[in-house]
DNA sequence: GTGAAGAACGGCT
DNA sequence: AGCCGTTCTTCAC
C-alpha cells in the first residue's frame, strides 16, 4: 500500500461527517491522502503547525457549508496514469453543487478513447473512485449512478458520508440522519 | 409498468 | 490474480 511514505506525516480533523475525523496525509508538495477511514497508522504525525491550520481550517469551513471550494494543494504522487488524469478531470470539470455520472465522467476525461459505451468505462471509473487517494479535495462524492447514488467505499458508512456530503452542497434533500449545519 | 438478475470490461491493490 | 463505488439488457410478475 504505502511504498512512499518518506516524506509524508498525517494529521487527523475533527468533522461532524458520521464517519467521524478525518485523517489527512501530507507532503511538501501538499496533501497527499484523504481517508474517512484511518489507513495512515504507520506515518509520522505531522508537526508542523502551518500545516495543521490550513487543512483543519478550510475543512471544517467547507463541513460547516461557510467554504465551496478547499483550495488545498493537492500532491498527487500516489496516483499516476489514467487514474490521475480522471481525478484531475473530475476535480476541474465538476463544482461544488454539480454532480456527474460515472459513465459521463469516463467519456469527458477522455482516458477511454473516443467514445465507449457507457456501460464499459463507468465501472472503471467506479474503481478509480474507490481507488481515491485524495477523497473529499477531489469531490469524488459527486459522482453519482446513472439512476442513484451510486456506491461509496467503506461500505454502509462510506454511502452515508456521500450522502451528508450531497445534502451539504444542496444536491440532495435532507435525510433524517442529517446533522450538518442547518 | 416496475422489480430483479446477469454479463461485460478495464484498471487498481 | 482477485476485486470492484456500473451499466445495460432481458426475463418475470
């Protein structure tokens, strides 16, 4: 999993998200890893107050709905080929309060040649988002189903977490295990 | 008309 | 080599 953690050092946010903090995996170049999930458990934490500032700072303005876009420096290093070029298509192609399909996202990022059906691409691009190192800075909860939600990693609490997201950016009504800010 | 099940394909870990 | 965050088609009520 991480091969090149050398220079990399995590740091957890506190977010009202259901799946409660936010670890975050940074480098010099910048963030480097989002996880709902903690999987950074062998990395250093990071000291560096700067740092800790900036990313607790501009995530929780945008969990508390005050920010729409996280203007963090995304280091992309643990992602490469296709994979990158989708993430960085998503992350420029699509703003907060928009959502896109997966198989719409496919054929925009251009990575799949011209033009596929719509069913080959799609489930490469499900396993690109699943694959995201950078969750939450590239918006991949705003990829959605052709006719749903579609699906989110960590099972249960993964969909619930795209879910509060959604509701955050006005997406999607407001479910009962809304908390966020209203 | 709505609901459920199956096959296909490409890339990541 | 195995595992998917899908889609579309088709069969069954």
């Amino acid at each position: 999993m991480a091969e090149r953690t050398a220079a990399m050092s995590w740091l957890t946010v506190d977010t009202p998200l259901p799946s409660g903090p936010l670890h975050v995996a940074v480098t010099a170049q910048g963030v480097a890893a989002v996880g709902y999930l903690g999987r950074e458990g062998e990395l250093p934490r990071c000291a560096d107050p700067s740092k800790i500032a900036a990313v607790t700072g501009r995530v929780g303005e945008y969990l508390a709905g005050r920010r729409r876009q996280l203007d963090l420096p995304i280091d992309w290093s643990l992602s490469a080929g296709p994979h990158r070029a989708v993430l960085q298509t998503l992350l420029r192609e699509v703003p907060f309060g928009r959502t896109i399909t997966y198989g719409e996202l496919a054929v925009r990022s251009g990575v799949f040649g011209e033009v596929e059906e719509p069913g080959l691409a799609a489930r490469t691009v499900g396993q690109m988002m699943a694959a995201n190192p950078v969750a939450l800075l590239v918006p991949c909860h705003r990829v959605v189903a052709a006719d749903g939600i579609g699906g989110f990693g960590g099972g249960r609490v993964g969909i619930d977490v795209k879910r509060w997201l959604l509701t955050l950016e006005g997406v999607m009504e407001p479910t009962l295990d809304w908390n966020g800010p209203l």
